[in-house]
C-alpha cells in the first residue's frame, strides 16, 4: 500500500518531525529540533541525511544519486535485502536485492522529552516482513527485524546489510579501527579469502572486503572527528570505496567523489547469513555514535 502525502500528514504528529516532497517527488521524513537533523525516504526506507547538533553531516550521499521509484539512491544507509551484491542465480535480479527498491510503509513516529524521534517503517518482501525502526538522536539507532511468515512451507536464508556511506575528510587520511584481528575476502583480488592484518584499515586503492567474524565495534577515525559504528546481531562487516576507475564507471556516482566516502556495512552476509523458520524473527542492529 502506497501512503498519500495527506494521509501521512493527518496521521503522524510527532515534535521536530515533517513530512516534505522530497527530490524525485518522492516523499521524505525530516526530522529538526535542538538535538539533530535527520531525514529518511519511504522509498527503500533509506535514511539519506544524518546531522547530530554541532557537527558536520555524517552521512555521504552523492550529488549524482537518482532519486526514481525502481531505482537505489546512492548514499546514505541503503538497505540490503534479501542478498548482498549480485544475486548468483539470476544476473538480472537487482544488485543487493528489493529492500532498497521498495516504497515503505510508515507504522509509527514518536517523538521523547530528550527530543529523540523515532520512527518506524515496514514492507514485505517474498515471505518476509521487514521492520525497521531509525531512532534520531544525538546518536542515529538503527534496528531492522525480519521475520519469517508463518505461512512459509519452510526455513528461507537470507543476507543483510546497512550499508552505510560515512562522509569522511579525504579517504587518504582516515583509518578505520577494529577489523585489524580478523579475516576477509578481498573483492577486487578474485574473492580471495586474507588473513587478519593485525593493522588499521587504510586506503591507497579501491577497497571492497567482506570482514568475517567481525562481531565488535568499528571506530572510522578522520581527522577532525570519530564515528563509532556499534552493532549487535551482525557478524560481517563490508569496507568499500570504489577508487577512481569504478567511480568513473558508475552512472550515479561523481567521478571525484569517492575521495570523500567511505561505506563501513554492518552486515549478515555469505556464510553468516541467517536462516529463519517459520514464525522466527531476527534483528539486525547498529548504532552510529560522533565520538
Ligand atoms: C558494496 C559491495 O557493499 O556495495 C560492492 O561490496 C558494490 O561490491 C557496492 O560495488 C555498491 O553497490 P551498488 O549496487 O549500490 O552499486
């Protein structure tokens, strides 16, 4: 069911939240007081714009996103749902899969006296139902359940990700912390599974690594700021910068732009991906802390 604008407006009252007509006409949730600035899309349930009060935006977006009903936008917390990255089975199925693709529905907006709005939104994808709730506060909490429906004839696996693009300085002088103890696949070295480095992740080249066994917090360390990534329910975690050569090849990606992103992905994926029986729910969480 697609929500009308009116609809919204005449249902949800929550303090320091509004509803706008976003780009594309797509409809956004904004969300402003004295403690941060938020927004999120029905549209993927994409949360494009996080800002707690006295510091610069934490999320990345591009200037070339597309902002279409069928399409991602590129930047912010994409959701990926029910796989990650291609599907194996049928290359024309879309790339990390419809969760990002999906306009959502609105359930809940609830603003606190600590001036936290907390919203919730939920779709159906296949035999699963998707909940997920964005706490905006003076830190961004995000939590995603999925559960299997009673109905379904049988036990259904699938892979997530919260794929988010941080907006750093200069990808060259920032370090990400906490992944230096556990093995990858590296992505642009044929899939090769690596052995844990035991040094700070730092960037000279295209990055995308799928960390195994990665249950801890990330710590993304820039030079004026740190952002803390932490996480429950997650055992994989995807460092990605695209490099020059991808960007250029990416349609919706600013051919200079990956100098100042990089995606830190709380994750589920490949062989920690869950597998729900009937009737059971999982919830992926991440809390997203400027330290
Ligand atoms: C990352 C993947 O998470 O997402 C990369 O590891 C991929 O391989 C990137 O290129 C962006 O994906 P998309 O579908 O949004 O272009």
């Amino acid at each position: 069911m697609t929500q009308t604008f009116d609809s919204l407006v005449s249902q949800f009252r929550a303090p320091g939240l509004r509803f706008e007509v976003g780009r594309g006409g797509l409809t956004k949730i904004v969300i402003k007081n004295e403690i941060c600035q938020g927004e999120i899309y029905l549209h993927g349930a994409h949360v494009t714009h996080f800002q707690p009060s006295g510091q610069p935006p934490v999320l990345w977006m591009s200037e070339k996103s597309l902002f279409e009903e069928g399409k991602p936008i590129r930047g912010g917390i994409p959701i990926c749902f029910p796989w990650f990255g291609p599907l194996a089975s049928d290359p024309n199925a879309p790339g990390h899969g419809y969760a990002r693709l999906n306009e959502w529905e609105l359930t809940t907006a609830k603003t606190e006296s600590s001036g936290e709005v907390t919203v919730t939104l939920e779709t159906n994808i296949d035999s699963f139902h998707l909940t997920y709730q964005v706490c905006f506060g003076k830190t961004l909490a995000l939590s995603l359940t999925v559960s299997l429906h009673e109905s379904s004839k049988g036990e259904v696996p699938f892979e997530e990700a919260l794929h988010t693009y941080f907006a750093v300085s200069d990808i060259l002088r920032i370090s990400v912390e906490g992944l230096e103890g556990v093995g990858y696949i590296d992505k642009v070295d044929g899939a090769k599974i690596k052995e844990a480095s035991g040094q700070l992740i730092r960037f000279t080249g295209e990055c995308d690594r799928v960390y195994l066994d990665s249950d801890t917090d990330c710590v993304l360390r820039d030079t004026d700021r740190s952002i803390r990534v932490r996480k429950a329910n997650s055992h994989a975690t995807v460092v990605w910068n695209p490099w020059v050569e991808k960007s250029a090849r990416m349609a919706d990606f600013g051919d200079d732009e990956w100098r100042h992103m990089v995606c830190v992905e709380t994750a589920n994926v490949g062989k920690h991906s869950i597998t729900l029986a009937p009737g059971e729910s999982h919830t992926l969480t991440a809390r997203i802390e400027v330290e």
